[in-house]
C-alpha cells in the first residue's frame, strides 16, 4: 500500500496518519494531492470513497502511460 508512484520524488521516510477525519459529524479525507475530499455521512462512506479516489487515480495514470506509448510509437500524433 506504501508504493512510490512514478511522479513522488526520491524515496524517505513515510509516517502513515489517519486519513479520515472528522468535523461537525461529517467525514472527509485527505488526499496526497492536497485536497481534502468529503463530505460523507460515515466513516464507512469515507473509506469505501478513498478505495474509489484511489482506483480513479490509478486508472487516470494508465490512461495518460498509454497515450504516451502510443505518441512514442506513432500510433498517434498531437
């Protein structure tokens, strides 16, 4: 769950912290990105939406490494 993605710079030292918060009764969460993500009615609604950020994230990075493949072999041009 700890890997380095591509555009993370060199590796260090990495402390896990609680990734869902909550304020006034309602859920969020914090991105890598910065962004804090929410509201959510419960802490369930937060995580099950950090596995669905994460999978959107991942599934944006293949999208943008696929493209670039292609560009570099002239299936595609600009």
């Amino acid at each position: 769950m700890f890997s380095q993605r591509t555009q993370d710079p060199a590796a260090g030292t990495h402390y896990r912290s609680e990734r869902v918060s909550a304020v006034n009764g309602q859920y969020f969460f914090a991105t890598r990105e910065g962004t804090l993500e929410g509201p959510y009615f419960t802490r369930v609604d937060a995580e099950r939406e950090i596995a669905l950020y994460v999978r959107r994230q991942i599934q944006g990075d293949d999208i943008l490494e696929s493209h670039s493949f292609a560009e570099r072999h002239g299936v595609i041009g600009h």
